[in-house]
C-alpha cells in the first residue's frame, strides 16, 4: 500500500508573491533565454582529419573523418574515403581528437540532501527546476554528454530533462530514478540516522517530495502489497530503478529487503523494459542483490569496510552486471590526503598507550579504520580488483550540484573544499576517469569505460557511446591526445550533442547560484559601519 | 567483581578463542576459591514430602485430578495419583493441602533481570548488577515463576547467578541465559537504539561491551564462514540460548541483519551445541526468513510494525511448531483499558486539529503518527496475538518483565504489567483475556515454557520423574485465571519456599527514594 501525497505543489502553498515571482522569473529565463539557439544543426557537420578514439578500446584511427547529419553520425572512416557533401559545415581536426562523449553512471543534480543542507533546501527548493538545469549543464560543459542521476528529485529533474528534450534548453542526455526505493528521504533513518521523531515540517515534506510514496513502508510490505506499490512508483515515470540493497550507511549496514522482495522489484522494473540497480554496503546484502538478477551495482567496491570476496566478483562478471565504480575518490589530490592523514593517525596510534583500563571494541574499531584497516584503502584494493578481473566498469562519480561539502549552496559553505573539485559536476567526472588509470586501466581502457560502458550501463549501446554509423552524434573534440596522458580529456574544445555544436564556455547559460564566498547573509548591517 | 570493565579485546576477523578461555577459567576458578553461601533450607538428597489431598493441574491441559497425593523425594516427582492409590513413604513430611490446587511452577520465556538501559543505573550499580539480578530473579520466584529466560542482559553477572543458584548457594528460580541479541551492538548503539557508535561516551562503550562480548554488529559485515567462527566463540562462553536480531530492534524501519545463509549458519552451530535459536523479528519478510532458517521459539510475534500478521505466517509458525512467546501482559488487562482511552483522546486531539485546517496536506510522517498515537499499532498488535492463539501456534508466557533502572532514579512508578513476577502473572491471566482457556493458559504458562527450553523432559508438568517444581494455590485457577495470584507456597526442585521471604537481600528498595538516602539494604 503506497501513500501517494502529492508533494511538490504543497511546498508553494504558503510561499508569498515575492517569492512566486523568483520562481516565474527563473523558469521563463530558462525557457526563453537560452543564448545559444536551440535546435540541431540543419546543416551536415564534417569533422575532417582527426584522430578517432571510436570508444571500442582498439587501436585509434589516424587522419579520420567522421560526418553528422541531423542528430547521428552517417559516415566515419580514413578522410580518403569519406565524401563531405556540398554545404557540409566542415571543422579542421588537423591535430585534434575526437571521442564519444563521456557518461556518468552516478550523478545527483538535485536537493536531496539533508542534515546540513537544510538551508540550502529551505532556500532554493522553489528555484529546483533551474538548480538541476545548472549542474547538468556543468556536467555538459566538461564533455559529460549523458548523465545517469541516481538519486534526486523525479519531478524537477524530468521537467529539465523533457525540456532538454524538446530542444528549448542545452544539455546532457539524462537518466533519473528518483528516490532509492525503500529508503526514507534525506532526512530519514534508511538515509541518514535520522529518526522520525526529531523531524520538523519542512524535512517531512522534503522526504515525500523525494520518496513519492517508495520510502520505508516498502520493506514492512508482503510481496503482493509490494507489486502494487512498485508499479505505482514506475508510473511516475522514472528512467530505472534503484532500491536499497542494504542500509546506506557502510557498516554496520543491515539488508533492506527480502529475497523474494528484491526479485518483485527487479520483476515489475524489467517488465517495463527499464534497468534496475543497486547500493549495497555488506557482502552478503550484495550477493542478495546479485543472485536477485539485477543489472547493475553502484559502487561495488564499498562493501562494508570488508575486502570483496572471490566469489562475489566471479558473480559480477560471470552474470555481466555493471560495476559504476567510484574512482574520483580513491585516487588523486583526495588519496593522497587520505594517505598524509593515515600517516599521521598512525603516529598517534603509535604512542604508548596509559590507560589502565583496557580499550573498548569501538575504540579498536575506530583505530583500526583510522589506520591500517582503513576503509578507504579497502575500497581502493577492491576498485582495482574489479577491474583487473574484467568487470563491466563505468564512470559514476556521486557528483552533488556543489561538491561535497557541508552546507550545500556556495553561500552556506564556510570553507572551500580543500580538495580540487573531486564531486563537483563536470570536473568529478573527469578526475573519475583519469582515476580509473591510477588504478590499473590503460587509457584507451579509461575511455571505454567512459563511454560506451556507459552506454551499456543503459541498455543503450545501440543508440550512443561509440562513434559508429547510426548512432547518436554525442562527441568531444579534444586538443590533446588522451591516449599518451589521460589527463588531455581536459584539453576540451567543443562538444557536440545530438549532432548540435557546443561552445564549453557558455555553459552553464544561466546559474542561479554564486561562486563560493561571494554571497552571504546580509541584513544591511554593512551600511551601519 | 566489576562487570563492565571487564572487556575482552575483540578484533574483527581474528578468533579470540585462547584468550577468552584463560578469562573463564579464570572467573570458573575465582567461583571455586569463593566461600560457599551455607545451605539454607535446602534438603538433602533424600527428603521426602508428600503433598495430600490436592486437585492436581498437571500442565498437559487435560482434567484436573482430584484428591490427589503427590510425592517428592529429593528434587524429583516420584509419585503422583489418586491418595487412594498413592502409598506416602513413612518419615515423609506431609502437607495437607486438602481444597487447595497444585500446578507446575510457571515459566516465564522472556525477561531481562539486568539492567539494560539508565546510564546513573549503570553508573551507580555496575560493580552489583549481581545483587539486583538476584533480585529480579527472586521476585519472580516470589510469585511462583520457576524458571525464567533472560533473552538479553549483562552476560556476566547473569551467568554467576544462574550457577550460583543452580549450586543451591542462593534461592532462586531456574536461569536460562543468553546475554547478547547476537548482532545488536549493545544497548547504546545503532541497532538496538539508533545511537551511532561517534556520539558515544567512553562509559557507553564500556557497557556496550559487557553486552556484546564480541558478537556485536560486526556480524554483519561477516560471510557466513566467518560467521561460523564467531558464532562458536560466543556460545563457548557458556550461555544457555542464542537470540539474534532477525530485524533491528525499531519498529519502523525495522531492516534484517543477516542474509538467510547467515541466519542458518546461527541456528545451526547453535542447534550443534544442543541449544535453543530464537530471534527477535520485526517485519513480516524478516520473520519469514528467520522461520526457515529453523528457529525453535521468536519473541513477541504480534509486533510486526504496523502489519496485521499473514496467513502465510501463521501456517509456517504453526507447520514448523515455532513456539510464540507472546507479550500477553502489554496487550490486556489495565493496560489495555489505559491503550483504549489513551486511542480515545489521541483520535479527539486529531479531529479538533485537523479541523482547524492546514492549508497543506498531511505528510506520510504525519500519518503514520496519528495511526500510532490513535492505536493501531495496539489495535493492530492484539488482533495478531488472538490470531497467534487461534491458529494454534505453541504459545508460552514471555513478558518482558524488566528491573529496568534503579527506583532513586525513577521520575514515575514502574508500571505493574512488567514488573518482573507480577507481570508474568498479568501475562497468564492475559492469555484468557486473548481467547485461551484457563488450563489452556497454564500449558502455555507451563508445558509450553518447559518446550521453549527443550527441557520438558526435565520440568514443565507434573508427572513422575520430573523435576519437582511446583505451586500451590488457595483457589481453583481453572475456576477463575485470576487465582494464579493465590500463591500459597512455592517449590523449586523439591525446596519449599515462602514466597514472603523472597527477595531474601533486596537491593533495591522503594520507588522514588531520595537521591542521598544512602541506604544500601542487605549490606
């Protein structure tokens, strides 16, 4: 039995005339305003003798063409042998190179966040629509042409998608799931330890904007009852499904749901022709998961500060599921932090220790993460066991729309991340794949895990993520060859979406928010001085 | 003996296995140097009573006995029939207990005699949880409980008194112990309070760890192999059950702990050890799971949030004969008349608010309270302890029953219904409030607790060759349930007790008592 609440007007009822008109105001900007033109190209498109990273992982094709037409690729090949049509809009790819576009498997552009964020909610829910038009562009303007948002906002973030759709806005291909189903909201236990009890108004309107009935009362359901309550969730119209394996906490992080229950969802997703994932922190919550004949896993290589198994990674890739790895987080400026500070609680540890009374289980836990059982350093291993046992790996980063910081909007944020960017939208990604180097893949590997991995993590490999004839025309230009450094994905000169050209620079058209500390709270006082 | 400083160093994935037995053979030797209570009343192994002219109820559920004589040599039943039948050996002491009725010693399935929360409790108490658990243990006796299980408490002080008792060094009733809900992190943690583990004190950690010793919530991390292992630890130290977390402790959202293939491997190595496996289970898809991996008894099966109980339940507790220890005393009786009205004024309260009328709708949280202050969760919670009942589940007598924190430290008075003794009593009489028949109640109270020890082989009913453990009570219970309260005498294993001398060291005193009393009774 769902309880379908109808959660995104409720938050405008009390909102005065001032704010409405904010809200008027934001929408028709990025409606009307959009200063980059809004249809495909009418014209052909020819990129003319560049090298081809086609995204398949073979050997690159020197001194190519490839040709656009409308919205896919009609022709790649050698430029001796592809003809450019008359009235052809031919860009020289002399010393450039072209890749597919990149995919994000694990994005999430909306406000779906609680606990410091609370401010940043309260402020900018009625702003939503153009918040996530904001990161996805961000994402767009680093090459990252479809995104898969793995938790947010389902009704937001469809309107953005449907309007990029329609061609009235720029922006990547999106995916959205919406809530993770039979978790609770931002501010709920299954998410973040917060109890019921202790939520004001706002939080629980919050948490029905973001479950739209799939929270909790999932996993107190029968399976009948479940069926239902799947279906009704499917019928708000999500791109795929995903479910919490486990608690989202990674240790102690107990099973969320049943077998039998797992393969009702699982069932009813498939059904609709749609993918199902999901997050699962302990050993055996994931191979719940995986016996359950689910299609992919995010982030398999945190698995409740435990090593994974032999047996679980032989499941992965004997079944195909794909793994959305993590990899701007164990690797880069972010290790190495993590490394100087493992150093460092190490030294500490290493004095004598006074006390009579002998330590407490929690303080050996707490020593034990803070140094040589670190979690971290088990994710890593793992990350790199999984891909040198050949699993499907993809590109998922948990980009947030500013990064993973405390507060949330710019504004709210005392400080600034001290580590380069490594969630924000756009640059997580790219230090994702060139993470997925520094943990065994070559560079050609990296890419094809950027792309058409990602395309298969869709289920749509026949329509984007390899530079092929008949499909999508979803590419970067780069200037540098990210074969010999990885790091040339940087190098990035145009995009180009659905056969339409993008200059990275205008991109985002139109923020909502400011830069860090440069807006802040201020009720005139200034004037005062 | 300080309980909760003593902590063994646990270490995930690493088996502690020889350190921890140097600590119990250590705590074995320290039992043995101590000097022996001197023997109260207890007989010598050849004494005989004869108790004559008693209706026996014998706990099977059939037709009472009339004028009956019973004969107890030593711990044991020897005889039992009609007086006209039964010879009373000559030198045996005998009982005329002519009009009165004589039922086996109850048995309550479910009890927590140690503290389990109230930090100052903790704090003032943590080097005489001995003393109070005597107590606990004792008051139960005083009201005719026999035997009692302990499902979850302080391990150590529970097993010292459980063999302190069983060596006849103090009165007490039979101890049944299990000391962890094996999976929970104690009683300041996640699991069982929704705590996380950063926001803990260093004193919580320490009693978190007199809870768990070492089968805390890292099980969960485990696969079944390790588990194996750490299941084996635990039950090397020398507890009488095992109970584990189907589900976490909280009603809602209530997740599972452990995948099936770990909650067999559990049930198994503890079924290897001879031992009963039961389990606390939240959800209808947890209980579920925690049924096919063979449990032999789950606590409180009515409490399943806020669903009514399935068929499909039911048909499986009853077809694998799952025994039910229900929480009959929470559901009957005054309580349930306090549930009525409080459901009453809660419904009154939400009618006058909502009619003032809030612009925006109700949000899911919202609804979910209302439906638990007005009562659901308790209309919903009887209707599945009468199912329980009616499908012909083995149901016994589990309460709850708490000693809770200390009374200095009580705002109110403890309420009655699970207040150990007291509340089992409550709970027996519940079950005839639930839809039982009185001599159905006390084969619940009896045969049924004997079944959810695996001992009734040993006690449980009267019959001959059994334990002697029996009550006798002034008026006819089958007459009218409320004459279990007529408790004339008690007998544990062939020693009558008075049930006025019981507790025989209270440390606990009056409720409320003032902070700088300073009286410490006993000592």
């Amino acid at each position: 039995m769902s309880n379908r609440v109808a959660s995104e007007p409720m938050l405008f009822g009390h909102t005065n005339r001032f704010q409405w008109m904010v809200c008027i105001a934001g929408m028709a900007a990025f409606i009307i305003g959009m200063p980059s033109g809004t249809a495909a190209q009418q014209e052909p498109i020819a990129i003319v003798g560049a090298t081809i990273i086609d995204g398949n992982g073979g050997p690159p094709l020197l001194d190519g063409t490839i040709l656009i037409e409308g919205e896919r690729i009609s022709a790649v090949g050698p430029r001796s042998s592809v003809g450019v049509p008359d009235g052809t809009r031919v860009i020289d790819g002399a010393g450039k190179y072209v890749t597919p576009g990149f995919i994000d498997t694990n994005v999430h552009m909306s406000l779906a966040f609680g606990r410091s964020w609370t401010d940043t909610n309260a402020r900018y829910w009625p702003q939503h629509d153009a918040l996530v038009l904001q990161g996805v562009q961000q994402q767009l303007k680093y090459g990252i042409t479809t995104i898969r948002d793995s938790y947010g906002a389902l009704l937001p973030m469809k309107r953005v998608k449907e309007a990029i759709e329609r061609g009235e806005v720029l922006g990547p291909r999106m995916y959205v799931a919406g809530n993770i189903v039979g978790w609770g909201g931002p501010y709920s236990e299954t998410f973040s330890g917060i109890p019921e009890s202790e939520l004001s108004l706002f939080e629980e309107q919050l948490n029905d904007s973001i479950t739209l009935g799939s929270g909790e009362e999932w996993i107190h359901m029968t399976p009948e009852n479940l069926r239902t309550a799947v279906n009704e969730y499917l019928d708000f119209g999500p791109d795929f499904i995903k479910y919490g394996g486990t608690h989202h906490r990674s240790s102690p992080s107990p099973i969320m749901f049943s077998p039998r229950a797992q393969r009702v969802i699982i069932e009813e997703t498939h059904k609709r022709g749609l993918v199902v994932e999901t997050h699962a922190t302990s050993l055996e919550g994931l191979r719940l998961t995986i016996e359950a004949g689910l299609d992919l896993i995010q982030h398999p290589e945190v698995v409740g500060y435990r090593d994974i198994t032999d047996e679980l990674v032989k499941m992965i890739v004997d079944r195909g599921v794909v793994c959305s790895l993590l990899p701007n987080r164990w690797t880069g400026e972010e290790w190495q932090l993590h490394l100087k500070q493992k150093r460092e609680d190490l030294e500490e540890q290493a004095k004598p220790f006074r006390r009579a009374i002998p330590k407490t289980s929690a303080e050996i836990r707490r020593e034990q993460e803070e140094g040589d059982q670190s979690p971290k350093d088990s994710y890593r291993r793992n990350a790199e066991k999984l891909i040198r046992e050949g699993c499907i790996v993809s590109v998922g980063t948990d980009n947030l729309l500013w990064g993973l910081r405390a507060g949330g909007a710019p504004e709210f944020q005392r400080e600034r991340d001290p580590v380069q960017h490594h969630q924000e939208p756009g640059i997580g990604t790219i230090i994702g794949i060139e993470g997925l180097v520094e943990l065994g893949m070559t560079a050609s590997e990296a890419i094809v895990a950027a792309t058409k991995n990602g395309a298969i993590a869709s289920k749509a490999l026949d329509e984007y993520g390899t530079l092929e004839v008949g499909k999508m025309a979803d590419l970067l230009i780069l200037r540098a060859d990210p074969l010999a450094d990885i790091t040339n994905i940087r190098s990035l000169e145009l995009v180009i979406r659905e056969g339409q050209i993008i200059d990275p620079d205008i991109l985002p058209t139109n923020p909502v928010t400011e830069a860090w500390g440069v807006a802040r709270f201020n009720d005139g006082s200034d004037e005062l001085q | 003996m300080n309980y909760i400083l003593f902590i063994p160093k646990i270490r995930l994935d690493q088996v502690l296995r020889p350190r921890l037995a140097s600590w119990v053979f250590l705590l074995l030797g320290f039992q043995f140097l101590s000097a022996p209570y001197p023997a109260s009343s207890a007989q010598d192994a050849e004494a005989v009573t004869a108790i004559v002219g008693a209706t026996v109820i014998d706990g099977n559920g059939g037709e009472p006995l009339t004028n009956a004589t019973v004969v107890v040599r030593g711990k044991r039943i020897v005889a039992v029939g009609p007086s006209s039948a039964v010879d009373v050996p000559s030198g045996a002491q005998i009982i005329d207990a002519t009009g009165k009725y004589l039922t086996p010693g109850f048995i309550d399935t479910n009890v927590h005699i140690s503290p389990l929360s109230g930090e100052m409790t903790f704090a003032r108490y943590w080097d005489r949880l001995d003393d109070v658990i005597l107590q606990g243990a004792q008051e139960h006796l005083k009201y005719g409980i026999t035997t009692v299980r302990d499902s979850y408490g302080v391990l150590e002080p529970l097993l010292e008194i459980r063999d302190k008792i069983a060596r006849g060094e103090v009165i007490g009733p039979r101890l049944y112990v299990a000391g962890n809900i094996v999976g929970w992190g104690g009683t300041y943690s996640e699991t069982f309070r929704g705590i996380p583990e950063s926001e803990l004190t260093f004193f919580q950690e320490q009693i978190n760890d007199a809870f768990t010793h070492g089968s805390g919530e890292d099980w969960m991390n485990m696969t079944p192999e390790e588990l194996r292992v750490a299941v084996r630890s635990y039950l090397d130290l020398g507890v009488d059950f095992i109970k584990y977390g189907g589900t976490t402790h909280a009603g809602y959202p209530a997740l599972i702990p452990f995948s099936l293939e770990a909650q067999k491997v559990i049930v198994e190595e503890t079924h290897n050890r001879g031992l009963v496996a039961e389990t606390h289970s939240a959800t209808l898809e947890g209980l579920r799971l925690s049924i096919l991996a063979g449990i032999d008894l789950v606590q409180h099966p009515r409490s399943l949030g806020m669903s009514p109980i399935t068929d499909e339940l039911l048909e499986l507790l009853v077809d694998n004969k799952v025994i039910c220890s229900g929480l009959q005393n929470t559901l009957t009786g005054k309580v349930w008349e306090k549930h009525l009205r409080d459901q009453a004024a809660a419904l009154r309260r939400q009618f006058l608010r909502d009619i003032e009328g809030r612009q925006a709708p109700k949000t899911t949280a919202e609804i979910r309270r209302d439906r638990q202050e007005a009562g659901i969760v308790v209309e919903v919670k009887r209707p599945n302890a009468e199912r329980l009942i009616d499908a012909g589940c083995i149901v016994s007598v589990g309460t709850d029953n708490l000693v809770g924190q200390a009374p200095e430290f009580r705002r109110e008075q403890k309420p009655e219904h699970q207040d150990p003794g007291i509340g089992t009593i409550i709970a027996i009489e519940g079950l005839v409030e639930l839809g039982m028949t009185p001599s159905e109640a006390i084969v619940a109270a009896t045969k049924h607790g004997a079944m959810a020890c695996k001992a009734l082989d040993e006690f449980g009913t009267v019959e001959v060759g059994k334990l002697a453990d029996l009550n006798l009570l002034t008026a006819n219970p089958l007459a009218d349930i409320a004459n279990v309260r007529k408790l004339e005498w008690t007998m544990k294993e062939g020693e009558l007790i008075d049930p006025n001398t019981l507790p025989t060291d209270p440390i606990w005193s009056e409720w409320g008592v003032a902070m700088d009393a300073g009286k410490t009774p006993g000592r």
